[in-house]
C-alpha cells in the first residue's frame, strides 16, 4: 500500500515540487489520475477487512501497532489529504456527501 499511498501524498507536495505536467494540469491529474488510485484504495481496505484476520503472526497481536491497522490508517490519510483540495470542486461538490459518507464508513470498519 505504500506506492498509491505515496501517489496520493505526491499531490500534497507543494506545486514546484512536482513535475512540470502535474503543475500545469494539476486539476485533471488530481480527478482523473488519482480517482481510480482512491477507489483501490478504499476497495482494498474494505476487502482486507472483510477477509484477513487481522493477525500479524509470527509478531503477537497489538492493537493500533498492528501491519494491517498501520496500512488502514496511511490509506485513509492519503485519502483525506486528497480529498482536502478538492472540497469545494465543481466536480466533486454534488459528490462531496457520497465521497464524506464512504470515508467514514471507512474509517468505522477500520
């Protein structure tokens, strides 16, 4: 989970930071782009939930500490990170409440 979560926090890098191509289209590369690396994302912290135990062998089991609680919460960083930007976008404004209420039910399963 570390190269798409690694992709979404590119977009929070300040602008000169970034490449030339994401500077000067950074709205479509921010909606177009990163959207289906959000919907893995969110894809796979539910189905990681619905099937792994949750258990980190040979390591014992420490909650918050855990791997896979680790992951969840960098996935639903990024997520938010990426999302903040885009708030007040025409795009995503109708959308806003249906993209709110996945995240914190998200958040709830985690």
């Amino acid at each position: 989970m570390i190269a798409p979560v690694a992709y979404l926090l590119l977009f929070d890098a300040q602008p000169r930071a970034t490449g030339v191509a994401v500077r000067e289209q950074r709205d479509a590369y921010l909606l177009l782009s990163a959207l289906p690396v959000v919907a893995y994302l969110i894809g796979w912290v539910w189905i990681s939930n619905a099937i792994s135990p949750g258990d980190a062998s040979p390591l014992p089991y420490v909650p918050i500490v855990n791997p896979l609680e680790i992951a969840h919460f960098a996935v639903l960083f990024g997520v938010f990170l990426w999302f903040w930007p885009l708030r007040e976008h025409a795009a995503l404004r109708n959308g806003s409440p249906l993209f709110i209420g996945i995240a914190m039910a998200t958040g709830w399963r985690c």
